[in-house]
C-alpha cells in the first residue's frame, strides 16, 4: 500500500511556513495579549495585595506558564503539525488533542461576543460633538431612576455618617451629632439620603444594560434578538474570517497590524491617564504592597489561573502557531521572549486602568474601591464613565473601543486557527487537497458558530454569555487539559527523549530547570489547584442582576465542562480496548511507540533499531 499512500501525498498541497520567524511572535504576541490583560490582571492585583500580587503571579509564571507555553510551541514546531495530529508520539492521550479542540470550539462562540458589544459602543462613539449617548438621561431608554454620578446631590447617605464615627448601627445621637458639626455655613440646608435618592443608576449603567444588552430577567427569558448586537456580531465573524481564510502566509501579515495597534492605544492612554488628577491615587490602590494577602490560598489559586488564562494554553493554539515554523527555529528563545511581553503588558496595562480609575474616583468623590471593577464590567461601565469628565470624549472613547477590539481579534481568530490547524492536519486529503478547500471549511464552521452564537445577543443573551464564560472554558477543564498535556510529555514519551528531540530542533539542550517543571512542578500545580477549584466550587450566580440560575442552567454549565473533559478518559479506555496485542504490546503502542520523526533522525541515529516511519503508524 506504500505506492497509493506516495500519490495520495503527492496530490496533496506542501503545508505552508510562516514567511519569517518574525510572523510567528507577532502571532503569538498578538494570540496571548487579549482581554484578560486588560480586564482581569490589574483587578486582581488591586484585589490581591497590590504589588504583593507579583509574588505569587511570577511563581506561577515560572513553575507553569513558561514551561508550557515553551512546551506547546516546540511541540508543534517538532512534529508540524496540529493540536489533534502532535498526540501520534503518544497515541493514548489522543483524548486532549480532542478536548482542546471541543473547548476551542466553545470559546470561539462566545469569546468574539465581547467584540461585537465593543463595536456597538465603537459605533455610537463615532460622532462629532462630545455627547455620547451614555452621558445624560435624555433618551428613549432611559428610567426614572436615572442620575448622572457626576451630579452632586446636597446629602450624606447613611454609610457615609458610619464611617465617619465608625459604628454599626446608627443611633438618633449619632445624626444629630453629624448635623451639628457638617450640615453649616456652605452645607447648611444639607440632608441625610433618602432611600429614594440613593436609589439612582448612572447614564452609562442604563445605556448597557437597556440599550445595549436590552436585559431580560434572566436565562429563561430569551425574549427575542437584538438585532443590533445580531448584526454586530456578523460583522466580527467577518473580520475574523477575513483575517485567516488564506493560510498563514496570510494571517502572518495581518498580526503585524493586530499586535501592534493596542501598543499605540495603550500608550496614548497612559500618557492621557497619568496627567489627570488622582491618578496617582489610582496607582497607589494598584501597586501598594499588602504582604499579608501573601498567606492565603484564594491568592495563589487566582495568580495561576490568570497564567494559564492569558497565556492561553491548552486550546492548541500555540500549537498550531508552532507548527508553521522552520524545524531549526530556535522556539525556545522566542517562547521566552513571549513570556515576557506578555506579562510586561498585563502589569502595563494595569497603569492604564488605574490611572483612569484614580481620576474617576476624585470625580465622583467615591473610594477606588466602589470604581474598581473587572471584567466586562470594566470595559463597558468604568471606563466610559471615567472618559465622560474629558474634553473629546467621542475620541478617546473612540481609541479605548477600538484598542478592545483589536485586542480581542487576534485572540479570537489564533483560536480559530488552532480548531482549524488541528482539523485540516487531521483529514488533509478531504480539505487541503480541494480547490478552496480550507476556505470553505472555515467559512462552514464560522457560520454554524455564528448561529449557535445568536443565543448569546437575545435579551437574555448576557446570561448565556455569563454561563459558557463560567463553564466552557473554566480554570477546572482546562487544568485537567494541561495536566495531561504535560505528563504525556514528561511521563509517557519521556522526558529525556523529549530533551533530544529539543536538541535536534535548536541545537542545544535547554536548561534543566524545564525538566523539573514538566516532571513534576507544573502537574502538581494544574492538580492541586483544579481540585482546589472543585471543592471551593459554588454554583454561578450574577450579583450585578443579583440572579441566580435554574437548575436546568447549572446542567447546561456542567455539559460544557464535561463536554471537553471527558473526552481525555474516553478516548484513551477506546482506544486501548481497539489496538490489539498483549498488555505489553499495547502499552508500548499506545504509550511510547517508536517513531521516527523525519527531519530528527538525519541529525542523530536513536539506537539504530529498525524504526517505523512516521506515515506508516
């Protein structure tokens, strides 16, 4: 059967290269800065003892992030090939390559709905005088609730006068007493709050939550589409897949333009956030060092998940990206190098935020903890709030909107390119052997995820967004992913063999502190914090809209989870009961087969046994 497999080979088209080693960082620079840098990292670290947070957050980046981040990409980089196709050097954990490529499936839906809520507001920033229309409470959706935050009222709330004598309860003396020392000369004809007049939301909190999200009661109320947000989310899916239906050679020049815009906005934006008033009061809530938050766990569980989250591991991404390199590129260095700018943002992008954050808390007299906010929270309540107090608001609303989008696009489609990368490799000879083959394969599954995506901007959209953000792709399913992604490795290849074949790609043996992270550092941490995670585990629940989900939500949820963590299990008990043979020749098929990697063998013989090539397996 040797000749018919040569000439199917030969009807294949070659599988492209990046046209330079220079594409492939700019991919995945542009692939692992996405939101979370933005959204999530500055927030945690307000909320874990500020500069003390950077302890935690770089153990976690030497013992986890760096290493497998290394590990994905000169994985693909060996083997050129994607996230299904790498698992031939250990057939039995097949089941991860599949689990990658369901929860990249799923984060693709749901991921690219955050770009097309940016749109919208981009959309409604592009006008010519500074009236935004989150500004007042002069439009159609607005209620009778509305009050601009920046509106004083001439009153102390209740809180405030607590505080202020450090009690728990309020007694008559304690009012009287507030009176007689505040409520004169300028503040004389002050009163306490009514619950009427605390009772206020802001402009920008109705135009997202009425305009925007048009919000249902919860889940179970989808209430139709919001056309808009409908038509936005089309827009996005064609952007993406403008951006990648060509191939590499393709996607390789559009990062340069991804990557590098949110530099140019992030910078503007500092330079604007750091000259506005109470920005250092900002930065000094972001980066004083609370050393005591050091000692709890729930500190070292978030510092780890933030790694693997933004660093984006475990989707197959990394590989794909990976495996359009030369076999001789020296990955480990650029892996490295990665790392480093990717945490170098996160920690500067932290500046930005809290600078911004600072000025709105002097604004509206308010603590930075009532400001402070993560999530999409952050991009679509905080900061447009904060940009209302500058003059041109429409344009640096414009920037912000259009750095979220550029962030977010990259992300979305080097996941895209991983779920692609890691199909097309797997039936080569259905897709890239067709005229437009891989265009319109991709075009087929951008328009299903569109459709299945529809779920997320009906009036009950956001809930379903919450629900796959929560479940899809959550820290528990993707460190079981990761924790066998690194012990087929370490454990069933080998690790030595796994040194030698780094060696045939750059030459040179990499430090050996990796063998200890992929042997047993970085597995030990991807177990201990997913059961961390399970036991600590309470079901969703919204306390914006302060709703909890129906049962029949939290199943769903659970769907999703197990959807992609099952298929590791399954697929090995499978794939052991088919292959046939003794224990022992089972074991060695599935575990460790030997197999010759083309371009490895010419640079060193193993043993010299009779070895299989890699197209016969």
């Amino acid at each position: 059967g040797s000749s018919t497999s040569s000439s199917m080979e030969k009807s294949i088209p070659e599988r492209e290269k990046w046209t330079s080693w220079a594409d492939f960082i700019m991919s995945c620079i542009g692939y692992a800065i996405g939101l979370g840098n933005v959204w999530r990292f500055p927030y945690l670290c307000y909320q874990n003892g500020g500069g003390a947070f950077f302890i935690p957050y770089i153990v976690a980046l030497i013992f986890c992030g760096a290493p497998l981040f290394i590990l994905e990409t000169s994985w693909g980089q060996l083997l050129s090939v994607g996230g299904l196709g790498m698992f031939k050097i250990c057939p039995i954990f097949k089941g991860v390559g599949i689990a990658a490529v369901v929860m990249a499936f799923w984060l693709n839906i749901y991921y690219i709905v955050v770009l097309s809520w940016a749109l919208c507001y981009l959309w409604a920033s592009l006008r010519v005088d500074e009236n935004v229309p989150w500004r007042n409470c002069n439009n159609t959706w607005n209620s009778a609730q509305c009050r601009s935050e920046y509106e004083k009222i001439p009153c102390d709330s209740n809180k405030t006068i607590l505080s202020f004598f450090n009690a728990k309860t309020l007694t008559a003396d304690h009012l009287l007493e507030y009176k007689k020392q505040f409520f004169v000369g300028a503040k004389a004809n002050w009163t306490v709050c009514t619950a009427q007049q605390l009772n206020v939301t802001s402009p920008v909190k109705e135009f997202w939550n009425y305009e925007v999200l048009g919000i249902s009661k919860g889940i179970e109320h989808p209430d139709g589409l919001r056309w808009d947000l409908a038509f936005f989310l089309f827009v996005a899916w064609i952007i993406c897949y403008l951006c990648i239906f060509k191939g590499v050679k393709w996607t390789g020049k559009v990062v340069y333009f991804t990557a590098s815009f949110p530099y140019i906005m992030l910078f503007c934006l500092l330079i604007r956030g750091l000259t506005l008033p109470g920005a250092s009061l900002g930065l000094e809530f972001y980066l004083k060092p609370d050393f005591t938050k050091v000692f709890s766990s729930k500190v070292w569980v978030d510092a780890v998940t933030q790694v693997f989250f933004s660093y984006g591991l475990g989707l197959g991404a990394l590989v794909a990206l990976g495996s359009y390199n030369n076999f001789h590129n020296n990955v480990y260095k650029q892996a490295l190098t990665v790392c480093f700018v990717n945490s170098g943002t996160s920690v500067f992008a932290g500046f930005v935020i809290f600078s911004f954050i600072g000025f709105m808390a002097t604004q509206q007299e308010k603590s930075v903890e009532e400001v402070a906010q993560a999530g999409p929270g952050l991009l679509f309540l905080a900061y447009p709030s904060g940009i209302l107090q500058l003059p041109y608001t429409q344009v640096w609303s414009c920037l912000f909107f259009s750095m979220v989008l550029f962030l977010g696009i990259d992300s979305q489609f080097c996941t895209m390119e991983g779920f692609f990368t890691a199909i097309i490799d797997e039936f080569p000879s259905l897709i890239r052997a067709k005229k437009y083959g891989r265009e319109v394969f991709i075009g087929v599954i951008c328009t299903i995820s569109y459709f299945i995506g529809l779920s997320t901007v009906t009036r009950g959209g956001f809930y379903v967004f919450q629900l796959f953000d929560f479940y899809a792709a959550s820290g528990w399913a993707l460190l079981w992913l990761l924790f066998f992604e690194c012990i087929a490795i370490s454990w069933s290849v080998g690790i030595n063999r796994w040194y030698d074949h780094m060696h045939s790609m750059i030459g040179y043996y990499p430090s050996s502190w990796w063998k200890f992270c992929w042997v047993f550092a970085t597995p030990a941490v991807c177990m201990g914090v997913m059961i961390f995670g399970l036991v600590k585990y309470t079901p969703l629940r919204i306390d914006a809209y302060n709703y909890d989900y129906p049962f029949w939500g939290h199943v769903f949820g659970w769907f999703l989870s197990l959807s992609s963590m099952l298929c590791i299990p399954g697929y090995a008990i499978y794939i052991w009961i088919v292959t046939p043979g003794s224990f022992s020749e089972k074991y060695e098929k599935l575990f460790c087969p030997n197999i010759e990697i083309e371009k490895v063998s010419k640079n060193f013989d193993d043993d010299g046994d009779e070895l299989d090539t890699i197209e016969n397996v």
